[in-house]
C-alpha cells in the first residue's frame, strides 16, 4: 500500500472547524429535551479531539518514513491504531449518549466522519500488513475493524467474524501479546448482548453523517483487503466474494481484479484468472503484476507463447528486469526452446554477473539441450560462488555421470549429501553412479538410504532391485521390482 494512502487517511480526519460545523446541523436536528446535554458532551470531545489528530499526524509521518522491519514501525502502527480507536471511540460515545443506545437495540446513528475515517484508516493499514505478511499487525487491524462495526451498528455478528479472522490470523505471528490480546477481544464479543440493527429505510437517514454505505470505491477498497485477508487463510471462495462485490462497487478497481484473479488461479480457475488479468491491463496496460500473473497462468496451461508475449512485455517496459529475465528463460527452456533461454539467462548475467540462479539455470538449459559440458562450466561458476548450492552438485553430477566420468560424478553426489543429507535423490544418484563404477555394495547401500528417506521411491526400488540381481540376489530383486509396481500402482489409482 503506498505510503501517500496512509497519509491521505490521516488528512481526511475533519479539522475542528468541520467538527464545529458538523455539530451545528447535528444539533439543529436534535430534540430540544437532549440538545443541552449535546453541546456540554460535544465542549468535551472537542478538548480531546485536537490532540487526538494531532498525535494522528505524527505517527502517521513516523510510518511514512520507517524502515517497515523496524521495532519502531511495529510500535508506530500499532499507536496509530490505537488513537484511530480513540477518535472512533469519541464519537461512538458521543452518538450513545445522545441516542440513549441500550445493550439489545439501538437507533441507527449517522456515523461521523472522523469515524469513518478511522475505519478508513484500518484498511490502509491492513493493505500494508498483507504486503509485508506481518501477521500481528494484521490482526490489530482486523480487531480495529471489528470494534467498529460494533460501534457503528451494535453489528455483534459481523465483528465476531472479523475477530475470528482476527485470531486466525494472530496465530500465525510469534507475538504472544496479540494472540492474547484478540482471543480475548473474540471471547468478549463472544459474549456480547447486542444483537445486529437493521438497516433504517432511506428517509430516515441522516444526510449529515456518512454510513458505511458500501457503494463507493472506500467500501471497495476495505472489502478487497477483507479478501486479502481470508486468501491469507485459504478461505479462497469467500475472498473471491469479496474481490467481485468489490468490483460490483468500484469497476475501476484494478487491486480487486488483480486480487481476485489470484484467487481464481489458486482454486485452478485459470480462464477466470486470465480474463481478471486481462481486465488489470485494461485499466493499466503497464501493469508488471498483472502481466507477471498472466505470464504464469498461461505458462501452467501450456501457453507457452501466451505467456513470453506477456513476460516479452514486461522486459520492454523495463530491459533490465533480470527477475522476469530468468521467468521468460525458464518459460523458454520449459517449451523447448534451448537456444533463446540461454540468450535469457546470459543477458541476466551482463546485469548480475555473480548471479548463481542464473547461471544454475542456464547450465540447466545447456544440459537439456544436449551440451553436457557447457552445463558443467555453468554448475561450476554457480558453486564458485555458492559453495553449499545442492543442486549444483546434483546437477553437475549427473552431467559428469552423462560424460563417462561416474568417480567424478561420485564426488559431487557426496558433497550434494554432505550438504542436505536427507535428500533421497542424491542417494539414488550416487548409487547409480557406484553400480556404474562397479561397487555393487555401496550402490545398494545408497538406494537403501534412498529409501529410509522416502519409502516409496520408486527408482530406488528398481535400480537396487537391477543390482540385486546382478549380484544374485534373485529373491532381493524381486521383492524390490514388486514394490516399486506396488507403489506406481497406488499412485495411479490415487
């Protein structure tokens, strides 16, 4: 969430010039019985509401300029939270005063905007805490939300659910604090007398407040971070509710269809996630999200080309992306198309030249094309570089072991284990290498480990049941040889 949406929320807190103003058309409309103990309340609220934005202001100036992984930022958040409650909390007051509002009814009360905003304010918040996954945060902003649809509309149902939201996402953060904290908010509203209000008919609707009327790109913003929100908890149907009613309310929402297209592709809707795409660059053809996404859903139903042309465009709006160098490289290598992968992941290195993916990746591509020792210089550079990269050894091994060279292949099987020992590939790796150089005993003692670590590898099964019976072990191999069909057999009717 940009910074600038922040500050925008903090700025649309009412002046107390608008604050005054707003109380003179409240005050009119009130019964003369109550309109007394109004104006004391209001002389009150007033004296708190200044030093109230004020504070606003600062903490919001504080998290414009914070390293966002910084103490300070938690604690500046978590402040600014805490005054936007307590500017919500002024007015609620307010309203349940003059109102004479009991625990099970209520009168539907106009909502001040400095209330408005402070929910407002949640959202922002909220968007940023997704950005970053900052679990806690995000939970504080969900209590904040909850709080206030308690005070707006006595909506105890509607704030259980964000609260339950709440927790859930509480318990994914390491802060005992706020795991604590929203249980027990949850277990008070929980136990809450009030009861949801019904909506007043339009003609009683005070036309000096602001409702959360739903209808405005606002109400579209908060329900697309509410579907962030339960996408984090892989509540993907009820998200995807809330990016399309957010779409209903603000069609020019590009955060919702980029949203909701994300969604779509993670419940495998993959033409409904493309068109969401498509509908994003629509609305902003530059777009690099929007393309990036597309690019990988056309890729996953085997649009290869579909998928370059839109990673092809991202590269010519920024020539130096080397991310979306090495995607297009691998979408390349992935569709066969060996030689334009390996011009991808060289051009990455002019921009990175100590890039280890990259050259790992294009030692990929030279394997699969058929250039066994290009590939080995690759893997090479890439293990100058990162010494402890497992797959480089894996990979180097097996294209040492293509060249006729098992002893080397060997060596790098060993290192591969000695990194990542509980890796089962490289046991079976090397024991094929060690049958190949003729050490039938140490090849069947790595398949054996090969499949310690993962009971149904096949391969494992089958190449120590090759060895067995090279050895003579007749009734070994044919125990192996009738687990591995065992196995491929369940995994097929699975």
């Amino acid at each position: 969430m940009p910074a600038s949406e922040l500050a925008k929320a903090v700025d649309g807190f009412p002046t107390v010039a608008e604050v005054q103003a707003q109380d003179a058309v409240l005050s009119s409309q009130l019964p003369k019985a109550v309109r007394g103990r109004f104006t004391a309340l209001r002389e009150a609220t007033r004296s708190t509401h200044r030093p109230l934005k004020e504070a606003l202001e600062v903490r919001c100036r504080i998290l414009d300029t914070s390293d966002l992984n910084t103490p300070e930022y938690r604690e500046s958040l978590g402040q600014l939270l805490h005054l936007a409650g307590a500017m919500g909390d002024l007015h609620r007051h307010l309203g349940e005063t003059v109102a004479g509002r009991t625990p099970d009814r209520g009168p539907w009360l106009p909502l001040s905007e400095s209330l408005k905003r402070s929910w407002h304010l949640a959202y922002v918040c909220l968007g940023r805490s997704i950005a970053l996954e900052r679990y806690g945060e995000m939970a504080m902003c969900l209590r904040l939300i909850a709080r206030i649809q308690m005070w707006v509309r006595a909506d105890v149902l509607r704030a259980q659910e964000y609260l339950v939201m709440a927790k859930r996402v509480a318990s994914l953060s390491d802060d005992a604090d706020v795991i604590a904290d929203t249980a027990r908010e949850l277990e008070d509203a929980l136990a809450s007398p009030w009861r949801p209000v019904p909506d007043p008919p339009p003609s009683q609707r005070s036309q000096g407040g602001a409702e959360l009327s739903q209808r405005d790109p606002e109400s579209a913003q908060s329900l697309t971070e509410r579907g962030k929100v339960r996408q984090h908890l892989h509540q993907t149907e009820a998200a995807i509710a809330d990016f399309t009613e957010a779409i209903r309310l603000d069609p020019r929402s590009a955060d919702a269809y980029l949203s909701r297209g994300n969604s779509r592709y993670k419940a495998g809707d993959a033409e409904g996630a493309i068109a969401d795409f498509t509908e994003v660059l629509r609305i902003d053809p530059k777009s690099v999200p929007a393309l990036n996404n597309r690019a990988r859903t056309r890729r996953a139903i085997g649009d290869g080309a579909g998928a370059i042309a839109d990673l092809t465009e991202i590269l010519r709006l920024n020539p130096e992306d080397a991310t979306t160098l090495n995607n297009r490289g691998n979408t390349r290598r992935a569709f066969g198309d060996y030689e334009d992968a390996i011009a991808d992941f060289t051009e990455m290195l002019r921009i990175h030249p100590k890039s280890v993916i990259a050259f790992y990746n294009r030692g990929v591509a030279r394997a699969e094309s058929g250039d066994a020792k290009g590939a080995i210089d690759d893997y090479t550079q890439a293990l100058d570089i990162n010494p402890e990269n497992t797959n480089a050894f894996i990979n180097r091994g097996f294209a040492r072991f293509t060249l006729g060279d098992p002893e080397g292949a060997i060596a790098d099987y060993t290192e591969a284990i000695r990194i990542s020992p509980e890796y089962a590939d490289s046991f079976h790796n090397r024991g094929v290498a060690r049958a190949e150089s003729g050490d039938a005993e140490g090849a069947i003692d790595d398949f054996t480990q090969a499949i310690r670590i993962n009971p149904l590898h096949v391969p494992a099964y089958q190449s120590r049941g090759i060895v067995r019976a090279d050895t003579g072990d007749t009734d070994g191999a044919l125990a192996d040889f009738n687990e591995a069909a065992r196995i491929k057999a369940r995994n097929q009717e699975g």
